[in-house]
C-alpha cells in the first residue's frame, strides 16, 4: 500500500521444510488510483517468495517479479503492530516509520 496504490493478496502458501526452514510465497494485484491508470501506472500482478529468518534477528528476504516484468529483492525487519487500510491512517498513526527514509 502507498499513498497511489492498494495490493491485495490473490493466493498465498507457506512451505515448512524438514528442518525447519519456512518459505512464503504469493500472488498479488496491485491497483493504482484511478486517476493514474493510463498515465502513471496501470493494474499489474505480481509474485513473491520470502524465506522466513529467525535469528539473529527477525527477518523476511526474498525477491518479487511482476507481469511488469520488473524483478527485485526485499528484505524486511521492521513491524509496525497494528492494521491499517489506507496509507495515510498508517501514516498518521506511525509518522516516524511509515515513509520514513531507512538508514543503511
């Protein structure tokens, strides 16, 4: 979710390996706002797969692919508690985390 787009969850699967290693994978649609279709962004799907790492610290990695044919890796450590539907609710509620630039 941004401030220009939703995403929603189309399928997702967990795979628990033997020892122990955990994988997630989906298939998402990601919606621009209307008033951008055309012009900025159009309707696109794409796929994940994230490997969960719990030590040392909590951690999902992985990589995406879209029918955009873009590609790239993710790395997420942060959690914010909480469900939020729109951007600006989760802004407003967390406006040191949500949008905030990281440091490296």
């Amino acid at each position: 979710m941004t401030e220009e787009t939703e995403s929603f969850l189309l399928a997702s699967s967990f795979d628990i390996k033997d020892d122990g290693t955990t994988y997630v994978y989906g298939v998402y649609q990601s919606d621009p706002d209307i008033h951008l279709r055309g012009k900025v962004s159009e309707i696109h799907y794409g796929s994940f797969k994230y490997k969960v790492v719990v030590a040392p610290i909590m951690e999902l990695i992985g990589h995406y692919w879209t029918d955009r044919n873009t590609t790239g890796s993710i790395v997420m450590r942060d959690r914010v508690l909480g469900y939020f539907d729109s951007y600006e609710l989760a802004r407003t509620r967390h406006p040191d985390e949500i949008g905030a630039p990281r440091p490296k």
